[in-house]
C-alpha cells in the first residue's frame, strides 16, 4: 500500500482577509499558518507534499513555505490551479476571474496525485490530533467493494469566529460514524449567548449545538477520488453555467455527496478534539498569534518549527 500524501489548497488569494495569508508570519519565529499543518502532518508521518497554487504567487510561494518544506525534509510537489482546465467541450465564460472551487482544485492536482492523499487548506490551523487520525486511516483503509474515504471532523464550538460569520459544513453522522449528509451553512456566527446561522441576512436566527460536528475541508480520499470529480465535473458545468457563469463552483462536499447518494462511497467521520483557528478576517490574527505562543510555551511546538 502506498504511504499516504497530504495535498494542500492554497490558490485562494484571501479575498476577506486583504492580502496572501498563505504566507503572513503569525508564528512566534515568523511561521506562516501553513507551516503548522506541515509540522503536524510530518511528524503523523507524511513525507510528500503536493501545494495547489496560482502561478501569480508562484515565485513567493516557493521562497518562502515550500522552501521551508524542502528544508524539513518533505518531498515537494506543485501543482497549478488555472481557470482554462476544464472538460472538452467548455471554455471559460467572459469575464470568469474566480477560480472553479475545490473540487477542481483537487482535479488540477491530479497528476501529483498518485497514493492515498489528505486534504487540507492552506489557511486554517487544524491541530496536531487530525493529522494523526487521517493518516492513520488512510494507511490501513482501501477501496472495496465501495470507496473507502474519510472526514475529519471538528466540533462546532471550536470553530467559530469572534470578528464575523463563517460558512460551515454541518454534518449528519450513522450510528457508526459515517457521514450520512453535510449541509453548508454560509453564515454561521455568535448570536444571543449561542451559535446561530441565519439564510435571510439575520432576520431569523436557528440554533445549532455547540457539540455538533462540521466539516473544515479536511478529508482523506483513496485515488479514486480523482476518477469521480472527473466524472461530475462536466455535469457540473453543463447544470451551474447557464444559472451562474461567472460565480459557481465545484466543491469537494458535492462529489462527496454524490457518490454517498448513488452508494459508491462510505466516508468515516473522525472526529478531533482540537480547537481550529483561522484567519478569515485581518481582525483574527492577533488571537491566532497569541494561541500559537502559549502553544509554543506549553511545548505543543518548538520555538521555531524548522530550526
């Protein structure tokens, strides 16, 4: 079997956040966000690497984490999410600037892809625990008779923003922890002493349990994943663009979807006990940055990652 590989999504140009998160020091010795999950998943035992970027933040990029990467001794891979990958058959719409979503992200990738391979984005803080749950799953799961996949999971409460609405994927689990259905909920937020969601700008407000379990785009797929957004990906394109041309995207949750539907997959949700930090919005950095020192002083890290 082969050893499994951590793929991360970092195209994304932080929109929200006003500037290449990707690479902002946040660390106590300069660490980019990133630089934390490629700790963590080293030392659960990955060893490659395959990075998702634009060729605009190619050259910076490269100086700066995945230099770092290289240093610590993973193998490197890169991979090029551009607007033009698409299906025979389809162009780009006029005007289309955004990129396809993370599904297509993933497909960009695919020639990277060639083990087992976890999936991350390049902007959040996931915590040491995920990255041994996935990859321990991964190095003992294969296809059989469905598609063996999984999700880590986070709880609800550890994933809120104090500076702003988040979008969250709100998971519906079997009796044996697999993923049955994931909801996105795009405005998810503080409200009335509660964790709350509204769909009509804040008019109304529904409740959702602090204990309930959420998807942060970390998944662990077998290659067959590959096949399968391939698969949807011109299904997509053929329903999304007369509605949406310039905004819709392709999501890994609705391949996901899609082949719990038709029975082709099982996804087992792990879930982690770890609380996520991201910086979504500039004002979140500064709670970020303290969280990383007194992680740092309690010797979760060492005061300089790669030193």
């Amino acid at each position: 079997m082969s050893k499994p590989i951590l793929v991360v999504m970092a195209a994304g140009m932080g929109s929200r956040y006003g500037g290449l998160k990707q690479i902002d020091p946040v660390g106590p010795c300069g660490e980019a966000i990133l630089d934390y999950s490629l700790y963590d998943a080293r030392r659960a035992g990955f060893s490659t690497v395959v990075f998702i970027i634009k060729h605009e933040i190619e050259a910076e990029f490269k100086r700066t984490v995945g230099a770092r990467a290289e240093q610590a001794g993973l193998e490197v891979r890169y991979a090029f999410q551009q607007l033009e990958l698409l299906p025979e058959g389809f162009s780009v719409p006029e005007g289309r600037v955004k990129p396809w979503g993370t599904a297509h992200a993933v497909l960009s990738a695919a020639a990277c892809i060639d083990a087992p391979f976890a999936v991350i984005n390049a902007d959040d803080y996931y915590g040491p625990a995920c990255f041994r749950l996935i990859y321990d799953y991964l190095s003992t799961h294969t296809d059989g008779e469905t598609l063996s996949w999984a999700m880590v999971g986070f709880r609800l409460k550890n994933t809120v923003c104090e500076n702003g609405s988040v979008s969250r994927g709100v998971c519906v689990t079997d009796a044996e922890d697999h993923l049955v259905s994931v909801t996105e909920r795009t405005r998810i937020e503080p409200h009335n002493g509660a964790i709350a969601y509204t769909e009509d700008e804040g008019k109304t407000w529904v409740e959702l349990p602090g204990d309930s379990i959420v998807s942060m785009n970390l998944w662990g797929f077998t290659p067959s994943f590959v096949q399968a957004a391939k698969q949807g990906f011109a299904d997509f394109l053929r329903a999304s663009l007369p509605v949406n041309p310039l905004k819709c995207e392709y999501y890994l949750p609705s391949v996901v979807s899609a082949a719990l539907a038709d029975g082709r997959a099982r996804v087992k949700v792990l879930t982690s006990p770890d609380k996520w930090y991201g910086i979504t919005y500039r004002e979140d950095k500064p709670a970020l940055m303290a969280a990383l020192e007194a992680m740092t002083q309690a010797g979760t890290y060492p005061r300089g990652l790669w030193k």
